[in-house]
C-alpha cells in the first residue's frame, strides 16, 4: 500500500465534506446565532464520544474568543451535573445520529430547567433535533476511515461548524485582541499580544 496516498485519501474525504458544507449553511445557523445572542447566561455544550471530545473543544473556543461557555459530558449530566445549567442559559446538544441514548436522557431535564436548545446533528428529523428549538445539520458522503464506522468526516464538520459559531458571535460582539488577550495571557500567544498590546 502507498501511504502517502493512503494519508492524501483520509483528508480528501474530509476537505471535500468541509467544502461541501459551505453550500448547506442556512437559516438555521442565524437562528442559532440569534438565540445565542439573547442569552442571558452561557453556552453549555454536551455530549458523548467523539461528540462530546468536539463539545469540549467547542466550548474551548467559544469561551476564548468572547462567549462564556462550558461543556456538560450527557452521561453526567443525568448523574448530578445539570445542576450547572440554568433556564438562562443555552444548550448545544451534539450528535451525529441526532439518537445518542445519553444525550436523549438529557432532554427531560433540560425541559424542566427551561432552557433553550440547539442541536447539531447530521438529521433534522431526529428525536434530538425535534426536541430542539433550533436543528443545524450537516450532510457528508462517508467518514474518512475505510470501513466508513469511525467518526472522522462527521467530527470534522461539528468541529467546523462550532469553531465557525463561535468565531461569527466574536466578530458580531466586536471581541478584539485586547479582549483575547484578557483570556489567553499565557504561551506564545500571550506573549506576541503582550508586545502589541502592553497595559
């Protein structure tokens, strides 16, 4: 086997799945965007799996770049941990199937809480997107590994589509550097922003 063609294939699927969902961006997404911006607390993201890695990496960037967020792992949050989220705050409940077994245990809950929900999903007729007050979802041809099992192509679009809410709502709220330097005085980063931006 060539692996270097093997390597190019792996992120051919993925590149051309990105691409692709640059024509799926709809009004959903200002929807999301909108709901977030009404929000009165924070953005607290859950899932599972290889969702739920996404999640934490989401909420990573939307907290850094100006939007107070945290994640919530679904299996925990049955077990005690949606005592964090309130009916103020907004929930983006990750899933590639829109079916996960943890994150639908979540709905009751956050029903009760009161709180407004997102979903991203890869199925706007999934329970979860139907539970939500907003669906995004995205499509793809297959994941990138050849048994087309592993979430790799669908991982990539969450990521994109988080990293590219996040960074929307930034630039919506003004956040500049002054601001990121706030939150990331540390590492090279913090350094080359100290130099542009000393106080």
């Amino acid at each position: 086997m060539d692996v270097k063609q093997l390597l190019k294939e792996a992120m051919t699927v993925e590149a051309q799945a990105v691409q692709a969902l640059l024509d799926q961006i709809d009004d959903n997404y200002v929807a999301a965007i909108e709901l977030i911006q009404k929000c009165e607390g924070k953005v607290v993201i859950t899932g599972v799996g290889k969702s739920g890695i996404i999640g934490k990496k989401m909420a990573a960037s939307f907290a850094s770049t100006g939007t107070p967020a945290f994640f919530v792992h679904a299996t925990e949050g049955v077990h005690g941990d949606s005592g964090m989220i309130s009916k103020d705050d907004v929930v983006i409940l990750v899933s590639n199937s829109g079916e996960t077994s943890e994150v639908l245990g979540m709905l009751p809950i956050l029903e009760q809480i009161g709180c407004k929900k997102i979903s991203i999903t890869r199925n706007h007729e999934s329970t979860i997107a139907k539970a939500c007050d907003v669906s995004i979802a995205y499509k793809y041809e297959r994941e990138a590994d050849h048994l087309n099992l592993a979430p790799t192509t669908s991982a990539v679009l969450t990521l994109v589509i988080g990293d590219a809410l996040a960074i929307t709502l930034s630039q919506l709220k003004g956040f500049g550097p002054k601001d990121f330097h706030r939150y990331h005085p540390g590492g090279s980063l913090g350094a080359m922003l100290s130099k542009s931006n000393p106080n």
